[in-house]
RNA sequence: GGGCGAAUAGCUCAGUUGGUUAGAGCACCUCGCUUACACCGAGGGGGUCAGGGGUUCGAGUCCCUUUUCGCCCACCA
C-alpha cells in the first residue's frame, strides 16, 4: 500500500468492478444470499436530471445522499434497488438547444419540427452519455440495467394511459382562459414557472375621457394595456365616482366606448381609486371581466408585438408601443404623471423573459380533486416529510391549488394525444388509427384528423416516475415488488413542481403513496452564501472536485455540511479537509496491515452467511485500551446507527470522523504499539484481533460516506474478507449492546494524565524527544497504573524506569505537578521549574476547579434541583462533586508546599 | 400581506425528547520529519451562543418580543 492514498488510481476501477459484479442489482444481491427473505425491499427512485447540461454540485448532492442511504440499507439486508433516469426537460432543453442554433445562424423553424426534434434527440444523446459518467464517478450504486428517460417508448406509453384516463374522467379539459405566456419561449407556462420579481417600474397616471365629457383619472404599471381596456371600475361606495357608475368612458387614442361600473374589488385608497379594466391581460380584471360580462379583448400577438386591435399600435413591441401610447397620450393632454413605483413583474422560469397574462386556448388539470387524496395522505402520516416544518407548506400549496395549465406550444416532449376531426371534435386517442376508429364511430365514416400540435409539460411525466419506471402501466413484477417507493429524496425547492404532483397523480393511478418519505435537502451555496450558478462564474464543477480531492471527499463534504432542509455552503477547504480524512483512513488501515503481515490471525467469521461479519474470538489479555476501544466503537456504532434512523446523516458522519481520528487513530494505533511491541505474545495477538475488528467495523460503518477508499483497503485487508466479499455488500454492525464502564473510565483517567504531563512539557518547554521521570501518588488506582506504566511512559515519554507509583508519596522538591481526581503526578524538572510561576500556575487552576465546585454545589444545595431532576443527573453531579474536592485538596496541598 | 429558515470562535458550520466546564474543520500561535500518515503529530489562544423579556431546579436548546439577513407563497392597479 502506497504511502497517500490515490483516490485516481482506486476510484474508476472499483466503480467498474462493483458494476460488473452486478452488486447494485437486487437480484444479485438475492442471489448472494444477501438479502434477508421477510426483509422490505428500499427502493428510492432517482429524481432524474435535466439532459439539458452538465451536472451542477447539487445534483452531487442529491446522488450522495441518495447513494449513502441506499448503501447503508443495502448492508442493513434489505433488497435494495435505486432506479436511475433522465428527464427530457421540454422547455428547458429546447430552450439550449435553440441557442445554440441561434448561435449557428439558423432557428427551429429554418429546421422545421421533425429536423428540430431530431437535434434535440442527438444533443439529448450527447449529454445523456455525459451525465451518466459523471453519476458514474460520483460513485453512485443504481441499477442502470433499470435506467429510464422520460421520453422512452415506456414511459411515453406511461403518459399517453395518464392523459387519456384522466381525460376520460374529465379532470383534463381544454379552454380558453388566461394563462401565463412567455412570449420569447413562444409558449404557454404554468403558474409554477412565473418567477416573480421586484422591478422599479413606474406607476403612469392619465385622465380617462368620459363621452359626456369630463374624466376620470386611472393609474396603470401597463399603459400599453390601455388598448385592451373594457371598463373603468370603482369601489360601489367610493362618494367621488357613485354619480360616474354607468357612464361611458373612451379608450384614448382608440375612443372605443366601454363602461364605468362598480365593483367591490377596487381599493378606493390605491391610486385615483379608479381601475383600468383589462380583462384579456390582467388576472384579477379578468375576474372583474367575468362578473361583469365584459368583452375579453386580447391585444397582443404570441411574440407580444400588438395586434390590429390596438389600432395604430399594432405591430410594435409591447415596450416600444408603451413608450409610443404614452408619448401620444402625453400630446393629446391626457397625461397627468407618473412616478417611480416598486412592484413585482412575473419571469419566465427558464429565459427570464418578462411574462404576459393573455387569453389562449390550452390543456388544464383538474387539480382540487386530485389534491384531497394527496392532501389525506401526508395529513395522516401515510407519506412524511422530513423536515417536519415542509409538510406546512405542502398543505398550504395543495389547500390553495389551482388547474394546471398542462400544454405547451413546444416541439420537444409527449405530444398531446388528442385528434380533432374536421368539426373541431376532440378524441383522445394512443395512435392516429385508434383516433380514427374513434372517428368512424363518431362521424359514421372516416374523416380527416389532425393531431393537437402541442406538447405536455414536462413535469406531467416526471409527475409518474415512481411507477413509470417500474413499468406501469403494465403490471409488471418491479411494480408488485418495489412499489410503492421507499424515499423520495430531492431539494426543497422541487417540492411543488414535482413532489406534490407525484403524490396527486400516484395516488390515482395506484391508489397507493408513490413512497413513504420525503426527504428534503437544501440547496448548495457558494462560501459567501451566495447561490451557485454558472452565470456567476461561481459554480464548483464536480468533476473538478472529484479530479483533485476525490469523489469520497466530496460526497463527505456534502454529506456532514449542513442539516436536513437547510441550505449549505461548500468550500474547497472543507472538501480538501476530507480529503485528508480519506487518507487518515488509509494511513490507519495500512498501519493495521502492517502490524498484521506476519501474525497468524485466526478470524473467525459469523456462522450465518448472511452475516460474514468478524467474529472476535475470545481474548484472553485484552489490554486496557484494547477494551476502551471496543466500548468506544460499540457506543459510536449505535450512535451512528440511531442518528441514520433518524435523517441526521450529517451527524452521523461527523461522529465517525471523530471516532476514527480522535480515539482510534490518535488514542488507541498510539496505544496499541505499546501492546504490540513491548506487550507478552498473547497481548500482542489481542491487540492484532482488535485493530483489524475496529477497522473492519470503521471501514463498514463509513462505507455509505466514502465508498472508495473504504473498499479500497478493504480489498487490501489480508485474510479478513474472503476474497469475493466486497464491503459494499458486506453487513452493517449491529450493536453489541455491550459497555465496557470500567474501561472507559480507566482509560479517560489514562487520557488526562497523559494531556496533563504533555502540557506540562510544552509549557516548560522540555525536549520533545526527552524522557523525563515521575512521581506518582495514585491513591486507589496505584495498581491500575502501575500495569498502564508501560502506556503512560509511551504516550507521554516518560522514563518508565526511574517512574515511582505509590498509594501516596511525599513531592519530589522543585517538581511541577499534574493532577486528576486522586491521582498527582510530579515531574521532577530540576533546572527548569520556577516555584513561584508553577504555584501560580496551580492556583490558577485552584481557582478555576473552585468555580466549577460552586455551580455543583449551589445545584446540590438548590431543592428544587434536588427534587425536580432527574436521578443520574443528581448522580453525576455528586460524582462530580467528589472528583472535584479531591482535587481540590491536592492542589492545596500541593500550593501550601511550594 | 402571510409563512418558513438563519443569527454560536476570525471564517464555514455542528450541537433533535432542556442536564458535565458549548464542539469540529479551516485560519492563528509554540513545538516536533518519534518505524501508519507533514494530506501528519503534540500543546495553545480565541465564544456574555444577535438584543430584551419569560417558563424552569436548570435554557445555545422551550415560549414571547425586537433587530438583521435569506427563502417561499400571495391578484393590489
């Protein structure tokens, strides 16, 4: 084993290896005899990434916290499976690819639509290779032989049976309302896709002319949509405008005639307390339009250029005909002013074209129907969503859930499967001949039909994942057996476009939860907070990441950065940070391999095989620390085991980095070479057993965090595994359920001896490599360190020859001390101690333990403590108490010496 | 206008049924190339847990409130 661990050499050939063993399948993992009969298969469905690019440092994210719980439950012996996919991002996609056409001087329209379409599949193609390489350096274990894209002939197949039930039900209907149009995308958006932000825009204020003469005065954000006005509406009991209601008003510049009327909608203190009235352009005049019968009148083509109805404005651009009314208003005197005015313009999701509320004919979802089940089903706990304070927001979503505008004027994605014949009758149909058929029947001959020539909103099938790619609607085996789903794992900011709208759909198409869990990431940040995007030129490539730290690094960072739902922030220091962790691994592993080359370890393993874990045969003379770090890692393995259970994955993680870098590595490797060296054969061989078992258990418990370099040494391990044993399918470790008290508190006696000689040293400045001798009044625990000498001398460099251990001795003369509960330790630095500064030192610390004696105390003496809390409270802090006094008079002792 | 989150060491963050003297990484200071590791080891400095009030024997943790920042939802022209 090399000296660094080289995360380039071991990560693409494990991943391959893994791959081609077929570990990431459930059947391999049946076959081996890995899963447990009566166990419940997990199964997560990957939420599937946009082919529109390269994967960003969220998605690495997502795959690392998908890919821990999927290996951890898959070493917990359930039936495991991660079904991986992409989605055909309709808008999105064709938004990159028509610039890119832009950018080769021709257009969609040049290609026509199945030239287009064509492209998008080969850039489709293209990033799709490029996406699953890079999962595939993440490390991430799904069953590709599953993998699906949403656009394949089965999930195609998946969304013409949803549309076409869901039509036949009649929660599909087309209309002719409002909706949001992008007019650069040339297409119709959902609610969802309106990104709202705060513009300064300016708030125009002008006379509207009244026929009889006279005028009203009327604010607008929009002076274009003057053109489009149906009525001027004030509040029925505003006394300013009561004797105006039922006179006719002149559009400027057009001079249409249309109504003054009253409706309890207008705010009298907004404004003039006058309100243009455009129903075809605005949401809420639209609801005043309907309740009033106004005429609908639609002003604007789909690029938002205007149309003959705005009479000599026809032709110009929205912006340029605002500018131009406004100007001619101003002319004809009909300008009264306009000022700076705050408000929030809607944004097309995808190219942040400012979007236009207009009347179009398009495809809507019936959602309030869909959205009870969906609400039931996390109100009773049947799905839950973690973090908890989600669930609020889901409910508030779906109680106020309004029809999904489902079409789209797009050529990539699943066309909608509707036919209309020559009358404009509708027949929703999965092939042009079962439309026909549908015909014949209808017309009583065949006609001519045409095919809608829109597309569906993407997340319409992403809406079906969990069981399209099971194979619904079929009936197929995944479905019965890995259906419904296990967790649903994804950011936050995905909750409404896609988890509520597979639990709607899910539960109506199964009748069952798409899954049981909802687990809700944050999003990643750069360091300074702000929001990672390559605009920005902000944005951490995680290819970058893996090629200079390695994919383990990486996926700990994201895993230990932050908490369940809330955002994180990655640095390149933090991931170089586990970087090291990675290779303080290897170096702890080849330190135990090392050690265990020559020694003839006979490990035993479990009679299950199910279970090949390492079984510690009985040992005769474990060593103290030897026993300390079982303990330790008995307590660490249920800990960790507990926080996994209970989505505190980071914690988990970050008790293990502690762990195996602070007690076994900095504690116990430190410990176990005095055993090793210096200790009787029998010991030595105990220490061997116990080295190789706390790794073997580390390397299983760290596994899910760091895939790599965790099998890479455990492919390196002599005669443990046997040989086509990989840790990836190699069992979880159960807790033991055995404590080892007395250990743990001998070896923590140990610790603090060894932390106080060796700051002694520091502070007096003794040569590092000089061993010093000591004095030891040990009281009761004489004998326990007087058998730990050999450790003591070793961790603290002390010389064990000339150290004296007695019950109770007298201070060597110009010594410094070192004390803990009974115990004093002097160091006889003849030459460097200065008695006044050493019993300064000691009263310093005198005085601190006297503090912490008081708080003790006043809690002791306090009834309310005594009576109220809890008893191992009150019995920690007797004991501690104890401890306390017993220094206490040591120091004293000691100070009154000097 | 509602709702949510955050505010803890210079920086980035942990700290989840309230209970030892509040932790880690990075940065900083002092030592040290000791046969696993300098991608390292040893020692050290650094925090009135945003402010105020409350509940409690006990509050970083629970409640109220104020301030600052961020996010989501919402039809005010």
């Amino acid at each position: 084993m090399p000296k660094a661990y080289d995360h380039h050499e071991a990560e693409e050939q494990l991943y391959e290896w893994w791959e081609s063993r077929g570990y990431f399948k459930p059947e391999t993992q049946a076959r081996l005899g890995q899963t447990r009969a009566d166990a419940e298969p997990f199964v997560i469905s990957m939420p599937p990434p946009n082919v529109t690019g390269a994967l960003h440092v969220g998605h690495a994210l997502t795959n690392s916290v998908e890919d821990m719980l999927i290996r951890y439950n898959r070493m917990l012996g359930k039936p495991t499976l991660w079904v991986p996919g992409t989605d055909h991002a309709g808008i999105a996609t064709q938004n990159v690819v028509e610039r890119k056409l832009d950018e080769q001087g021709t257009s969609r329209h040049a290609l026509g639509r199945a030239a287009f379409v064509s492209t998008v599949w080969d850039w489709k193609d293209e990033y799709h290779t490029r996406i699953s390489a890079q999962q595939k350096r993440m490390g991430i274990s799904c069953d590709w032989s599953r993998e699906r894209f949403t656009l394949d002939d089965g999930l195609s197949e998946a969304v013409l049976e949803a549309f076409i039930r869901l039509y036949n039900d009649g929660l599909i209907y087309r209309g002719n309302y409002l909706v949001n149009w992008c007019p650069r995308c040339g297409s119709a958006i959902s609610d969802l896709e309106v990104e709202y932000e705060e513009v300064e825009g300016k708030l125009y204020t002008f006379r509207y002319p009244l026929a009889e003469g006279g005028y009203i005065e009327v604010s607008t954000t929009r002076p274009e949509t003057i053109l489009g006005d149906s009525a001027v509406a004030v509040h029925p009991d505003d006394p300013r405008y009561t004797a105006l209601i039922g006179k006719t008003a002149l559009v400027p510049m057009l001079n249409r005639e249309i109504p003054v009327i009253a409706d309890p909608y207008v705010d009298p203190e907004f404004g003039t307390g006058a309100l243009k009235v455009t129903p075809g352009h605005d949401p809420n005049d639209y609801e005043i339009g309907k309740r009033h019968h106004l005429p609908m009148i639609n002003i604007m083509n789909n690029d938002a250029t205007l149309n003959e109805e705005a009479g000599d404005y026809a032709g110009f651009d929205r912006f340029e005909a605002r500018r131009k009314l406004w100007a001619d208003m101003q002319d004809a005197g009909l300008v009264v002013g306009e000022k700076a005015h705050a408000h929030q313009v809607g944004h097309c999701q995808r190219c942040n074209t400012v979007v236009e509320p207009l009347l179009r004919e398009q495809w809507w979802m019936r959602t309030k129907e869909l959205a009870a089940p969906a609400i039931e089903a996390v109100r009773t706990g049947a799905i839950e969503i973690i973090p908890k304070r989600f669930e609020r927001t889901y409910f508030h979503w779906m109680e106020n859930i309004r029809d999904w505008c489902i079409s789209r004027q797009l050529w990539w994605g699943h066309r909608i499967p509707i036919w209309y014949g020559p009358d404009g009758h509708a027949f929703a149909a999965r092939s042009e001949s079962d439309a026909q058929e549908q015909a014949i029947a209808h017309y009583g001959e065949s006609v001519h039909l045409e095919q809608d020539p829109d597309v569906l909103d993407t997340w319409f099938s992403s809406g079906l994942w969990p069981y399209s790619t099971l194979g619904w609607p079929e009936a197929t085996e995944d479905l019965e057996t890995f259906y419904p789903t296990t967790v649903l794992e994804t950011g936050y900011d995905i909750l409404f476009f896609w988890v509520a709208r597979m639990v709607m759909l899910g539960m109506r198409f199964t009748g069952e939860v798409p899954f049981r869990k909802v687990y809700l990431h944050g999003l990643v940040r750069v360091e300074d907070g702000r929001k990672m995007s390559k605009s920005l030129g902000n944005a951490l490539d995680p290819l970058d990441l893996i090629r200079d730290y390695g994919a383990d690094a990486m996926r700990f960072s994201l895993l230990t950065a932050g908490t369940p739902g809330n955002d994180l922030k990655l640095s390149p220091a933090r991931i170089e940070a586990n970087r090291n962790f990675a290779n303080k691994i290897w170096n702890a592993a080849r330190f135990v391999i090392l050690n265990l080359e020559d020694a003839d370890l006979d490990v035993t393993r479990g009679p299950d095989p199910f279970d090949d874990s390492y079984q510690l045969p009985p040992l005769a003379e474990l060593t103290l620390a030897d026993r300390w770090i079982l303990a330790r890692l008995q307590a660490v393995s249920a800990e960790a085991t507990r926080l996994i259970d209970n989505w505190q994955i980071g914690e988990a993680g970050r008790q293990l980095y502690e762990f195996v870098w602070n007690e076994f590595c900095d504690w116990y490797i430190e410990a176990a070479k005095v055993s090793l060296y210096e200790g009787t054969p029998a010991a030595a061989q105990s220490t061997r057993h116990v080295l190789a078992y706390v790794l073997e258990n580390s390397l299983r418990l760290l596994h899910p965090f760091m895939p790599f370099v965790t099998e890479a040494i455990w492919q390196n391990l002599p005669q443990l595994p046997s040989a086509d044993r990989a840790l990836i399918i190699s069992r979880w470790p159960q807790p033991t359920g055995q404590e080892d008290s007395q250990a743990v508190e001998d070896f923590t006696r140990i610790q603090e001896i060894v932390h106080g000689v060796r700051n002694v040293r520091a502070e007096y400045g003794v040569e590092p490599a000089k061993r010093i001798p000591v004095a030891i009044a040990g009281a009761e625990f004489s004998a326990t360190l007087t058998a730990q000498l050999p450790l003591l001398a070793s961790l603290a460099r002390l010389d064990a020859q000339s150290t004296t251990i007695e019950t109770d001795l007298a201070a060597p003369e110009k010594s410094v001390t070192v004390t803990t509960a009974g115990i004093s330790v002097y160091l006889p630095l003849a030459g460097l101690v200065d008695l006044a500064a050493e019993r300064a030192r000691l009263q310093k610390e005198l005085d601190n333990l006297n503090n912490m004696l008081a708080r003790s105390r006043g809690l002791l003496d306090n009834e309310g403590f005594v009576n109220k809390a809890p008893a191992n409270v009150i019995e920690r802090e007797r004991a501690k108490i104890e401890e306390l006094v017993e220094k206490e008079q040591q120091l004293r002792v000691r100070i009154q010496e000097i």
